[in-house]
C-alpha cells in the first residue's frame, strides 16, 4: 500500500471523514509551504479535524515535528522528495484578489460602508457568527448587481451579521431590502444605521428555525445568506430563502466554506440543490475571507491544533455560490428542529 493511501485510511478511521489520498497529498504541500497551522488548513482546503489528524499521524510517523509550528523533518523533507510533491502557486489577479469584479466604482459605497461598520456588534459564538471583511460584504453586493439581481429588485438578507442589508441599500439601487436575524443587537444596529442614513431597511428579528411568515413568502427577487454548514443547517437557509422567491429565474447568493465541509458534504448540498430544481450559475473560489472572531479559544478547531496560538491571517474564506430557481423548482417552509444547527465531525469553529 503507498504512504499516502496508509495514511488516508489512518485519518478516515480516526475522523470519521472520508479522506482521499490527495487530501493527504494536500496537506503535505500546504506544510511545504508554511508552518502555520491556520495557513495549513486554508491551503490544504481538507476540513480542520481531518488536517489535525493527518498532522498527528504524521508526526507519529516521525515526518513533522511540532514546535509552535508544523516542521518538516529530515525524513519529512524525504517524504516530499520521494512524492515529488509540487507547491501549489494560486496564479491570482492581483488587482481583484481573485473575486472576478472591479470596485472602481464603488470605491465611495465602500469607503461609506467601512466608516459605518466600525461600531458593529462583535461575534458571538451562540449564533454560530463570524463576520467577512467589509470589502468581501461590498464585493458580494457588487457581484449580484453585475448580475443583475440587485437593480430595482425586492432584495432580502437571511441572517446579517456580514451586514450585507446595509451595502445593498447604500447602492440605491435596490427597489426594497429586508433583513431577518436572530440576533436583537444587529438588528438593531442595522435599524439605527437606516435611521440615520436615510436607508429605509425593513429589520425584524426572527429565527430561521420558525416557517416565514405570509408576508416574507413569494415575495422577493434575490435572496443573500451564508447558511451553516451542516446538511441540515444548509437545508434549512436555503429552503427558506428559496419560499421567499417571487418564482422561477429569481436568484440565491451563499458562501460555502472547504474548512468546514469535505468535497463530500459539497456534493451532498448540491444534490439537495438539484432535487429542488435549483441551478448553480457561479461559484468563485475565496470570494469572502472572514474576520478572525474572538472565541476562537472555545472552539473544537482550538482543542484540535497541534500547538496553541491564535490565527493571524485571514485563513478562513469561502466560496461565493449564484443560484438561480428553474421551472418546478421546491421550497419548503417548514419549522426546523435544533438538530440542523449542531455541528458534524467536519465542522470545527463554533
Ligand atoms: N463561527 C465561525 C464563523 C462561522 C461563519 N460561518 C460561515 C458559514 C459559511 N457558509
């Protein structure tokens, strides 16, 4: 058997995640390239419990060795050599960071938008929270405006600690802009921010777990959320959003995370599009990248690093997925018991 299929079925066993023997391959390139192990995760894109194993099968091989950092051995260097394994160089556009948009002209929404999130409430851990950057929430705004999904559009934000309700009204563009969230302190917030600039965005609180109410149901042309990522959690925002749309060829923005879920668990979220006759129209790799969030120290992902020090990049980002509903598309309204909310073996930062 190859080292790397031996240490695949290693790591499978011991996390409960399917792991492939380019996951390991992966994981050994991304240690090529740094001895961070947030950087790790982030290049690797393999869930976090599936890296820390590796790491520590690794280690018990006598390949790495841990000293506030990941570090090569002698027979680590081998290793590579032997499986003439290739650092993975990301041929970015420098200009966009990869995001496929240019900003130029929105350079004053954005210099607006970083002024008033300033005072935002800070994440918190019951809500699964953790924030993009703000030229990520901007970014995304001006994505769903080049696809016209913004313009004169009924336009609804399920869940808002990015504060995506706020730059979608700054564009002015908007025909209405509602915004759900659980959590009273960013409601209010968005609400004084409307008040003050004049933006007019409809803010409730609600929790996602509850069927809509009448007046949210059928009602919107776009709806923006960033689901969790259990299969049932991403159900249920995305089955939410899609009751809120008008009909078919309406559209549905998401982030979807590798740190969080398998290439596995991806298909599965896409097989639960497909069933519902929904189509993915795009999909950008890093598209937001998530400000660091304060509890990081009471996390699953902090228990399983291999030594204790806190990120200091931006290392955890996600794909920015465009849905559009075809004919005979299925949404459901339906109330969502707890369950959808806790976290599975991929899942590490709650
Ligand atoms: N609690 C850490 C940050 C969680 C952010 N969730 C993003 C999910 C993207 N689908």
């Amino acid at each position: 058997m190859s080292i790397l299929k031996e240490i695949a079925r290693i790591v499978e066993e011991r996390s409960g995640i399917i792991t492939y023997e380019r996951s390991i391959y992966r994981i050994l390139q991304a240690i090529k390239m740094t001895n961070d192990i947030w950087e790790i995760v982030s290049i690797a894109e393999e869930p976090l419990p599936l890296v820390t194993e590796t790491i520590n099968v690794l280690k018990e091989r006598g390949f790495v060795k841990i000293n506030n950092g990941i570090y090569l051995t002698e027979n680590g260097k081998k290793l590579l050599q032997d499986l003439e394994v290739e650092d993975l160089i990301e041929y970015k556009c420098k200009t966009c960071n990869g995001k496929g948009i240019d900003l130029e002209q929105f350079k004053n929404l954005y210099e607006e938008f970083l002024e008033i999130q300033k005072n935002r409430p800070e994440p918190v851990r019951e809500y699964d929270q953790g924030y993009i950057t703000p030229i990520s929430t901007v970014a995304r705004v001006v994505f769903a405006t080049s696809r016209g999904d913004i313009k004169n559009k009924d336009v609804i934000i399920l869940g808002d600690d990015d504060l995506v309700s706020i730059a979608v009204a700054l564009t002015n563009l908007a025909k209405r802009v509602v915004v759900l969230d659980i959590d009273k302190r960013l409601i209010d917030f968005i609400k004084n921010v409307s008040n003050d600039y004049n933006l007019d965005i409809e803010a409730f609180v609600f929790d996602l777990r509850e069927p809509l109410p009448d007046e949210y149901v059928k009602n919107f042309d776009t709806f923006i959320t960033d689901p969790p990522e259990t299969l049932p959690g991403f159900k249920a925002f995305i089955s939410k959003g899609l009751v809120t749309l008008k009909g078919e060829r309406c559209a549905g923005y998401f982030g979807l995370t590798r740190v969080e879920s398998s290439l596995n668990k991806w298909l599965e979220f896409q097989k639960y599009l497909i069933e519902s006759n929904v189509v993915i129209t795009d999909i950008i790799k890093d598209f937001s990248e998530y400000v660091n969030w304060g509890f990081v120290e009471e996390t699953k992902a902090w228990k399983l690093i291999p030594y204790k020090k806190k990120p200091d990049t931006y290392w955890y980002k996600s794909y920015l997925f465009r849905i559009e509903t075809l004919r005979g598309y299925k949404a459901e309204n339906s109330r969502i018991s707890d369950e959808a909310f806790y976290q599975d073996v991929e899942g590490s930062c709650t």
